[in-house]
C-alpha cells in the first residue's frame, strides 16, 4: 500500500504543478477552468486506476521496485498453454505479491517437482532470480528448499 501512495503523491503533485502553471498562464478564463477540471479528473482516475491494479497479478518481467535474487513461492495456478501464476514472498517485503510468468512446460515440470519434493520433505518451494530475464541454462528455476534441521538436543 505504501508503493500505491508514493505513485499517487507523486501524480497529484506534478498534476498540481501542472494545474498551478495553467491558471498562471495568461489564457482566457474558460482555459483555466478546463485545466483544472482535467486535472482534478485525472487525479481521480490515476487513483482508481492503481485500486483496479491492485488485484490483478503483475507480469514478473515488468518488477522494477522490488529486486530479489530468490523467493518462496506460497501458491501457484498453472494454466497450460497461457500463464503461470505466482504468489510470492520475498525477504525484503512483508507481505507476499501476486505475479505472472508466460507460460513454458520446462518451468511448469520444474515448479510441479519442486512442489511434490517440498511437499514430501517438509520443505518450501523456491525460485531463483524472479525478476531477472532468464536465459535458458541447466540449473532450474524453481527448486525445493528442504526443511531446515532442527537445533540439537542439549545432553544431560
């Protein structure tokens, strides 16, 4: 939510610039009037725009805020033939985030083994470089990290 408020007070700033220029310009009355109007609109829309957003999953390829060498992979929907959806959590962030991959049946087998080796060692499903254009190389882009071994018992 922070990001969204960033953007929005960025826009209404420069929108407010903008504005501020036109009424101090010397134009007719009307002309003013109509800057400011679209001005206001624009301020509106912008916002409602970044709401719409908000809910929608965002192409991994266009991530330019957040950059992360590895992230836990928390819930998948594949679609053969059109999309790979991701739920992400990052170490950076708090909260996790919804994004998209196009689709491809090499990284699509990679995330279903890594999900069945997760799910029968107790582990998590991960993924290298998210964010990053990856060209195609043997090691995998999704992997399962194991459950980590708990501390040892002190001895009596």
């Amino acid at each position: 939510m922070t990001q969204l408020l960033v953007l929005f007070v960025g826009i209404v700033v420069f929108v407010t610039a903008l504005a501020g220029i036109t009424v101090w310009s010397p134009q007719r009355l009307s002309v003013k009037v109509g800057a400011l109007v679209l001005s206001a609109f624009l301020m509106v829309s912008s916002y409602g725009g970044f709401l719409e957003l908000m809910g929608r999953p965002k192409p991994a390829s266009l991530e330019w805020i957040v950059q992360a060498e590895e992230a836990t992979v928390v819930g998948v929907r594949m679609r053969e033939g059109e999309a790979i959806y991701l739920w992400l959590e990052m170490e950076a962030e708090s909260e996790p985030r919804s994004y998209v991959i196009p689709w491809s049946e090499q990284e699509a087998r990679q995330l279903q083994k890594a999900m069945q080796e997760a799910e029968s060692d107790g582990g998590e499903v991960r993924m290298r470089g998210p964010f990053t254009k990856r060209p195609k190389t043997d090691r995998p882009m999704f992997y399962a990290q194991p459950q980590a071994n708990p501390p040892p018992k002190p001895t009596g």
